[in-house]
C-alpha cells in the first residue's frame, strides 16, 4: 500500500512523532493508521524505559488552587531548557490541579489517576509518553496538599524553582504571602524552636563546645558560650526567630502577634534539592542523547 503525504501527516498530528519516524511506522503496518500508532507507542515506552535511570534533576515547581486549599508538586526532568517547554509545562500543571481535585494519598497513587477528567490516560502513562518524545527522563517526585481547616493557606513561587505554601490562622492574605515569600528567602527548617529535632540540636552544641573548648577559658564561661550559640543557632533556623525579610528590625514573631496571627505550618520546595547531580563530560551526554541513549 502506497505511503501518502496525508496519512503521515495525520500520524504526526496524533503521535506528535517525526515525519520520517511516522513514514517509517505507516510502511512497516502496511499503511494500517492504528497498528502504526499502537507500534509506536511500544517503541516510545522502551525507550523511555531505557532513560529512566538518568538523572533528572531541573524542572517546575506548580501550585494550584486557592485560599483555602492547595496542592503544590514538583515535577523533574533533566535540562533547563525542556523546564521551559510548553509540553512539559502543561504536563506539571495538569499533574497539580489532578493532585488537588482528588487527593491521593501519596505519588504512587497520584500516578495512577488519569491526567484530565475522563481521559483513558494515566499521569504515569503520560509522563512516559512525554519521555519518549522528548528523550529525557522525567519524574513527578513529590507534592502537598495544604488545606485550612479554619485559617487560609497561601503561595509564593520565586520564578519556577521555588515554591512554598503556608497554612495560617488569624491575619490575612497578603501576610499569609509575605510569610510564604519570606520562608522561600530565609529558608527555615521549622515554625518554632519544639519542632527542631533534638538530635539536631544535640550535634550543634557538640560542634560550639569543641570549638569554645580551644579558647582555654573555664569550664563554666565555655557552658555559657556554648549555650549562647545555641539560642543564636535556634533563632537562626527557625520562622519565628528570624529576623522578617521585608523589615530586618522586627522578627517573624513580633509581626505575627502585631497582627494576631499563627503560623500552623509550611512547606518549600526547591527543584532538584537532595538529588545527587552526577558530574559527567557534556560531549558526551551530547553525543548520548544524539544515539537517543
């Protein structure tokens, strides 16, 4: 059967696929539109399986929602320039209003859930699809759902690579805000000083008392010094004892009681922290993603 320009158009327009790809696909199914769509896609998922152990380490970070309910996610891929796409940007978006709408107990389930109402197509399904077209590794790593029971929730995204939701009771909207761009800033790890781990603390003050130990003072000045680093440390990292970052003069703390509101809890999120970036030679991972390795 004769390959016409029509049936590899209409290939392309459903399979976003090459020409050449499509016009390869269409003779070897004999000119059969849906064999060719169905090989295709199995060619598509072994290739993506075959990137699935690359690091992904860029990517978006997506909020959705409103003031009272939102979902934030991280979705991964591994170059800059595919973050910026409109494929995969469209991909994250949708992976966050599907987080929100159904609350799935975590991202195992999230993947199962179909992309759009209705759809036959799974998020994971998708992400596949996305990979083999692409020809990058891609990932949804992680989300939240912040829901205020009684308060309001709020967002501040810095670009696309930061992103922190915060679930507060008392004040407003534009605190809420200027709490969630503040911790995207000044990154602390917890509310207050009884949400710091113990462990973390205990490590911190092994830390100062060696370092305070080696200034040859007394026993009882060195317990001081060490105790003083301490409260600085704990001010330091945590929301409350640090300074505001739109006026340095006043801690979070003192803002909050001005305004009679409480900070319950938050989240940030930075793309690709805590993944290990493998350093290779750029040559080759060029040459690599030219052989579609």
């Amino acid at each position: 059967m004769a390959i016409t320009a029509a049936m590899v158009k209409e290939l392309r327009e459903r399979t976003g696929a090459g020409m050449m790809e499509c016009k390869k696909a269409l003779t070897e199914t004999g000119g059969d539109l849906e064999a060719a769509i169905e090989a295709m896609r199995k060619s598509g998922m072994a290739k993506a399986d075959k990137k699935a152990g690359r690091t992904a380490a860029e990517g978006l970070i997506v909020v959705a929602g409103d003031a009272k309910r939102l979902a934030m996610v991280e979705v991964n891929c591994e170059t800059d320039f595919v973050a910026k796409g409109d494929e995969f940007r469209d991909f994250a978006t949708a992976v966050a209003a599907r987080a929100l709408a159904n609350s799935p107990a975590d991202v195992e389930a999230l993947l199962a859930m179909p992309l759009e109402d209705g759809g036959a197509l799974t998020i994971q399904e998708r992400c596949r699809e996305l990979i083999a077209k692409i020809g990058e590794n891609m990932g949804v790593r992680r989300f939240e759902l912040v829901e205020a029971a009684s308060g309001l929730v709020a967002s501040y995204l810095h670009g696309t690579r930061i992103g922190v939701a915060v679930e507060m009771e008392g004040g407003s909207t534009e605190l809420a805000r200027d709490i969630a761009m503040h911790v995207a800033a000044s990154r602390p790890i917890c509310v207050d000083e009884s949400e710091v781990p113990a462990e973390t603390i205990e490590k911190e003050r092994e830390i100062y008392t060696a370092q305070a130990a080696e200034s040859g003072k007394p026993a009882e000045i060195v317990a001081k010094m060490v105790e003083g680093r301490v409260k600085k440390y704990l001010k330091e990292v945590t929301l409350l004892g640090q300074p505001f970052v739109k006026n340095p003069d006043q801690s979070v703390e003192q803002l909050l009681k001005e305004q009679k509101a409480t900070v319950r809890r938050f989240f940030r999120y930075e793309v690709g922290e805590g993944v290990e970036k493998k350093a290779g030679n750029f040559a080759d991972e060029v040459a690599a993603m030219a052989r579609g390795e």
